[in-house]
C-alpha cells in the first residue's frame, strides 16, 4: 500500500504572506448574478424555518451539475463538501473557484463518479460563501447578514438541500456522499430523510462532535474573534482589505495542523529551516513556513464570518439530539452504508467510524485508508478513495 505526502508548496519567504493581508477580497462572498462558471442558484420559496428558532428568509444555495438525471430519477448522486469546501467539486479553476475542483480526479467518465453513468450534484453548504446565503450576503434588507445572520445546524444545512432537491425533481438520492463536515451532512440526510437516501457514503466523520473537536474550533474561533478588525462580525462594509484576516489566518493554521498527520509533518519537513532563512535569527521553519502558505491561500478566498458559522454548526453536529441519543438515531436509518476512516486522522480518529458502523444496520466494517497525510486522505488518497466509491455505489 503507497502512502501519499501531500504535494502543496512551501511558501519561499515572506513576501507573499506581506502582499495577500492588504488586497485580499474582505467578504470573500459570491452572489447570485457574480460570474459562476458552471455554478447555478436555487432560491427557496419559503423562509427557511430554523432548529434553534425563527427562520432566514430569502435563501439561496449555490450548486453545480455534471451529467444528466435518467427519465425515472434513479442516477442522482449528492456530493457534500467540508468545512471550507464549495459547489466545485470537480473541473478547472473558475470565477470564485481559484483551484481545481476538490475531488476532480474522481469525477469524470470512467472514474469512480462517471456523468455519463450518474447525475451528480454539489451544492455550497448553507452558511458559506461562494454563493449560498451566509454572513456576508445580503439580507433582505440590501444590507450585508453580518452580525444578524443566526446560528446554523447541520441540520439546518440539510433542510435547504431538501428544498434543493425536491427543484431539481429528484425524489430519491440513489446515494450521498460527504466527507468531513460533508459526511456530517450526510449522515443528517439518512436521519432526516431515511427514505430519500438508497445509499451512503461517510468519510471521516463521526456520529457526534467530540470535546476533542470542539477544543480545537474554540481556539479557531478565539482567534477570529479576538481580531480588532472582527467588529463584533460587522466588518464586511469596510474598505477593501479590512477584516479579521489575521485571526482568520491563525484559525486556518491551528485547523490545519489537525488536517494533516505528525508523520507527514515529520517526514517532510523535520526541523528544516526555510529557505532563505534561519530561525535562530528569527527566521521560520518550513512547516511554519507551509502553514503560512495554508493560511494566505485561504484568506484569499474565504469569509472569516461564514468560517465562524460552520465551524459552529460542526460543533453542534450530533445524530442523537431530540432523537433519544446516538444509537437510536442511527437505528432508522435505512441506506446501505460504506464508512471510510483514515489511520492517521488527528481530528476524527479511526475509532469514531467503527462506532459508527457498528451503531448502522446496514453498514459493514469501515474500509481503512492507508495514510500519512492526516484528515485531507479524503481528499488527496485518490486510488484509495476511488475503490471506495466504488465499493458504496455497486455494492
């Protein structure tokens, strides 16, 4: 079995960490009407009635399509993205995507998700910010959510997709996929809707939100909040290049530490100092140098107010609330489930997902991803998650 290191570059000094703070886009939001490339938009009928109370009006959920829905509904598939993911799941950077799609070498003809076989759906989660309602779209009102957009559930992100997916015709997902913050989705979905899910595909996720989880986001939402450019979350009106980005960057360097694996840490960099610089004169070490990388790439692209939502609604994350605790929840669920757990994965252990498969009744023993690279195999172990799906859509 190969082990894949991940391939991200090391940042070569500073100066590209000086130039993104002052130019980077504050809100990092697109609306309806932005250019999308291939995105489209679904506007809710009705305001969205939420689990803590009250209801957001006016919601809008990006999504992007590859293939074409079979005459009787029976090919749709439901892709579902982590915490800082969106709409792109495959395909080349476009208009508010600056990457590739974050599972391009899965989607394509002959792939494991093959359009010419299934109707495959991504839609931005409910709360984020390339395209679908968060903190930084405007509220009905014309002005920015900001500090008035309410606190979300997973949940609530499910109960938009419904909506969502009763626009599209579809009745009955032959399978949803997530990994992460997307396989929490997904496993809401087959506890929400047990008779709209065939089939379920869980990556790294577990059941419930654990202290170890929460501990982490906290010092994440520490930093964010505690940037004197935060403004109480009412910063997206202030000039371009205002905003918490410093707390913004830190949240994504402390997160990405649990994204990736200690060996992976180890055995890539070691106690290398940077190019160029000496860390006994103040200088930094690669690994602090690609945590520096990690953290301006996000900057570049995201909203400190939609980073704050999410990582709030996975903190809530829990199958069992209101449903007489996690085994009974997941007791009614009907969908044939693949679980896949990773061996080097600091954030969601391996543990949680046999706790998971044991509690589902039709769930097999999780499939084990051989990794260095930490949580981010669900992304980056291509041929082991490539015969995963398969395994999920053909069992």
């Amino acid at each position: 079995m190969t082990h894949a290191l991940s391939v991200d570059p090391i940042v070569e000094g500073p100066a590209l960490w000086r130039h993104i703070l002052p130019t980077c886009r504050p809100s990092g939001c697109w609306r309806p009407g932005d250019p999308n490339g291939r995105r489209q938009w679904h506007r809710l009928a009705e305001p969205l009635p939420l689990e803590f109370g009250g209801c957001l009006p006016d919601v809008h959920l990006a999504y992007e399509t590859w293939g074409n829905l079979a005459p009787d509904g029976s090919n749709a598939i439901l892709l579902l993205h982590a915490l800082t993911g969106d709409s792109h799941a495959a395909g080349l950077p476009a208009p508010g995507h600056p990457t590739v799609g974050w599972w391009d070498s899965l989607i394509g003809p002959g792939r494991a998700l093959d359009p010419d076989q299934f109707f495959l759906v991504a839609p931005n989660a409910l709360g984020g910010c390339q395209g679908s309602t968060g903190p930084s779209s405007l509220a009905p009102d014309g002005r920015v959510w900001g500090s008035r957009f309410p606190a979300l559930t997973i949940r609530d992100q499910v109960a938009a997709e419904v909506a969502l997916t009763d626009a599209l015709g579809i009745s009955r997902w032959a399978a949803v996929i997530g990994g992460s913050m997307g396989g929490m989705r997904a496993l809401e979905w087959a506890c929400c809707e047990p008779d709209r899910v065939e089939r379920l595909g869980l990556l790294a996720c577990p059941a419930a939100a654990t202290a170890d989880q929460i501990a982490w986001s906290s010092a994440q939402l520490h930093a964010i909040r505690g940037d004197a450019g935060w403004l109480d979350g009412d910063y997206h009106a202030q000039p371009a290049g205002c905003g918490p980005h410093r707390g913004l960057a830190t949240a994504r360097r402390i997160a990405h530490i649990t994204y990736r694996g200690s060996v992976e840490f180890d055995q890539r960099f070691g106690r290398r100092p940077q190019t160029g610089e000496d860390p006994l004169s103040g200088g930094r070490y690669a690994v602090e140098s690609y945590l520096d990388y990690q953290a301006a790439k996000l900057v570049q692209r995201f909203d400190a107010g939609s980073y704050v939502v999410l990582t709030e609604a996975m903190n809530h994350h829990d199958v069992g609330r209101g449903r007489g605790g996690v085994d009974r929840a997941l007791s009614r669920v009907t969908a044939r489930t693949g679980i896949a757990g990773i061996t080097s994965d600091r954030l969601f252990p391996l543990a949680l997902q046999h706790e998971l498969a044991a509690a589902l009744p039709h769930c097999a023993a999780p499939r084990i991803i051989e990794s260095f690279s930490g949580h981010d195999a669900f992304l980056s172990e291509t041929e082991q998650i490539a015969e995963f799906l398969k395994d999920v859509l053909h069992q």
